[in-house]
C-alpha cells in the first residue's frame, strides 16, 4: 500500500499537532474498516478472544472490545493481566504461555480475588504438579487449560500418553484444580511454505489432531459439557480458516486489525495496514559519505540521505517512496541515516513514514499511540511494563 496524498496529509497534520518525536500513528478509520470486515466474517457460535499484547493499549482495547461485545482476552504478560482484571468486571483470561510458578505465587499475593477469572496454562504434566502443590498449600482451586501441540511444535502437550496424564491429575485433585479446557494454536499453517504444504491441508491437519485430544479428553472425562469449556485456537494468520470448519468455540485475534507487515498473508487480503511510525527528519545529505573513504569522495555514486530522529525498529520504509537504511552505512536507533531517492523533496523537520513489522514489539517502545480521525489526533496511553 502507497498513498501519497495519504501520508503527505498525515504530515500536514503532525506538522500542525505533532510533537517533534518519533510518535507512533493509529489510523482510526482504517481499524474501524478492519474491525467491520471481520464482524462480517466471524461465526456468531465462536466466542472472540482479544491477544493483549498486540493491542496493548486501553483504549485501543476498549474501543475492539466493545465492537464484538467482549470481555474474553489472552494475557502473554502478568501486568497486562492486572489492567485488564481492573478495566473489565466481567473478564475472562487465558494466559497464553505457561509462566513460571513464581508468577503465580505474584498474582495471588497480589489479585487473590480474581483467581476465578484466570485460566492458567499448562504444558506439561510437571508444571501442573509444581501449581498443584502450590494450590494444596494455599488451599486454592485453579482453572487450568492445557496447552495441546497440534503442529506448531513450540512445547505443548504432545502425545496422548501426557495428555492423559495430566487429564488424571486434574481429575483425581478437582478440590485444587478445574479444567477450562484446551488451547491449540496453529500458526504453523500460515508459515509453512504453500507450495509444499498446501495451507487447508496443514489446517485440516491440525483441526484433527485437536480433535483426538478432544476424544481423549471427554472418554476420560464424560462428564463434562464441551460447550462450557474453553476450546481455544486461531490466532490473526489463521483465523480465516476457522470461519468455514473449526473443533474451536473461542479464537485468538489481534495483530490483524492493525495489519503489521508480518500480517501480509493469504485470507487477509482485505484488511488495511492501520498503523505507522512516524519519524522526524534532523538532516537531509546531498552526498553521502560514508566514513574513512573521504579520498574516494569524487569516485562515489551520488546518494542523497536523511537522517531521522530515532530508527531501527522494527519494519518497512513507506514513505516517502524509495527511502530505505543504506547498506554499508549501518543502522541506528539513534539517528538512522536513510538512502532517498535523488529527487525526493523533503526537508528538515519533514517526516518518513514506516509500517512496523508487528504492533506487539513497537507498542512497548513507545509511550503513546495517536490516534487518528478526520485530521485530528487523540492521545492514547501504551502499556509499558
């Protein structure tokens, strides 16, 4: 995506209301486009769960979860977990990691009272020993879900005889522990390269090997009622396919309304890159010159370059068109120098544009995120922690 008139208007408006930093930009009204597209695909029976750390903003967070009237989130962090319990009264979390037990023994001196409104994770059968004997010396009970590798093989319960094992564990200490239900993500299917594995097939693939832990679980366990447990999978790369046939009634969802440059893939086609970095320009070099060569100055090609304030994160130069690190340069998070066209008219104090990479490693980075609507810009607080 390049739109001149579009990122020469965002200038305009930093110009007028900006803050003379790097400042990260959320485009309201292509979210708004991105969060209607998928209200229109997603199936009324499966539950939306929102990834925090991909949309760690409250007020980014607030204004998705009221469009799909949500209060269920996946929390990869402790303290993401602690804003949610206290913005959302009715929040249901499932951690998305397993965490060491010390993070436990943490939440609980701390949020005792929202213990019920967690899901742990858990994968494998000695991290559930280890919060078991947490929970009989606590005398808590806690719900767990466990954490199946249905492909992606990133740890997880892996073969039927584990899973089993800790399904008795659960089921012999149900006084310490509850299941939730089971978590399954399939990012492999997005990943995988297409021409060798066909991504419905990997995703077929997947969704049966859900399904025989599924068959597992309720022949040890009949009595419990599927439809009241936590059958997670999906995430931004895959969702689309658990549109048309899916084992899951709750999917994972973030990344995608913003649509980092990692989001570029099949079945997201239609939504909109949301979110830019905006850096100022300190300097604009007529001539490159890269240092110790000040000898061959005359015999090096003619290259122009801006120096911008901060750099090296994580994404694609977007504008102005063509501007890119130079290659014998280096990079610097500091004040980057970037090759730009021998034409480009930019001046100091001039911006250039970049499409991060994911919004969960730049979130972090910055302070705020600026939100913005009809050539105005609301000031909305990250999480930092």
């Amino acid at each position: 995506m390049l739109y001149l008139d579009y990122f020469q208007e965002l200038q305009k408006t930093l110009h007028e209301q900006g803050n003379g930093q790097p400042q990260l930009i959320l485009d309201l009204s292509k979210l708004e486009q991105n969060v209607d597209w998928l209200q229109y695909k997603m199936p009324i029976h499966l539950k939306p769960r929102l990834v925090v750390k991909s949309l760690a903003n409250s007020m980014l967070l607030k204004r998705i979860a009221k469009a799909f009237n949500t209060q269920s989130f996946m929390v990869f962090h402790l303290p993401h977990a602690i804003h949610i319990l206290q913005a959302y009264t009715q929040a249901d979390i499932l951690m998305g990691k397993p965490v060491p037990l010390q993070c436990l023994k943490s939440f609980i001196a701390d949020q005792a009272e929202h213990l019920p409104k967690v899901q742990w994770l858990i994968d494998s059968a000695e991290r559930l020993k280890n919060y078991l004997a947490y929970a009989k010396e606590r005398n808590l009970q806690l719900r767990i879900n466990l954490e199946i590798d249905i492909g992606l093989h990133r740890g997880g319960l892996s073969d039927l005889e584990q899973f089993m094992h800790c399904l008795a564990i659960i089921k012999s200490h149900s006084e310490y522990l509850s299941l939730s239900g089971l978590m399954g993500y399939d990012a492999h299917v997005s990943k995988l390269p297409s021409a060798l594995f066909p991504p419905i097939q990997s995703y077929q693939k997947s969704q049966q090997c859900y399904m025989n832990f599924m068959n597992v679980m309720c022949q040890m366990l009949p009595e419990l009622d599927l439809s009241a447990l936590c059958l997670n999978g999906a995430g931004s790369g895959t969702l689309h396919h658990h549109f048309i046939q899916t084992v899951c009634n709750d999917v994972s969802f973030g990344s995608m309304l913003l649509k980092p440059t990692d989001f570029d893939l099949e079945g997201l086609e239609p939504m909109q890159p949301a979110l830019w970095i905006a850096a100022p320009v300190l300097k604009v070099l007529d001539q490159i010159q890269l240092p110790g060569l000040e000898r061959l100055k005359r015999f090096q090609p003619r290259q122009r370059a801006v120096c911008i304030y901060g750099g090296y994160w994580r994404g694609k130069c977007i504008y102005p068109p063509g501007t890119k690190p130079h290659l014998l340069y280096g990079r610097s998070s500091n004040q980057e120098l970037l090759q730009i066209p021998s034409g480009c008219r930019i001046q100091v104090d001039d911006y250039v544009f970049f499409r991060p990479a994911q919004s969960e490693s730049i979130l972090p980075q910055f302070a705020s995120l600026y939100a913005y609507e009809q050539g105005q810009y609301q000031k909305w607080e990250n999480f930092r922690e």
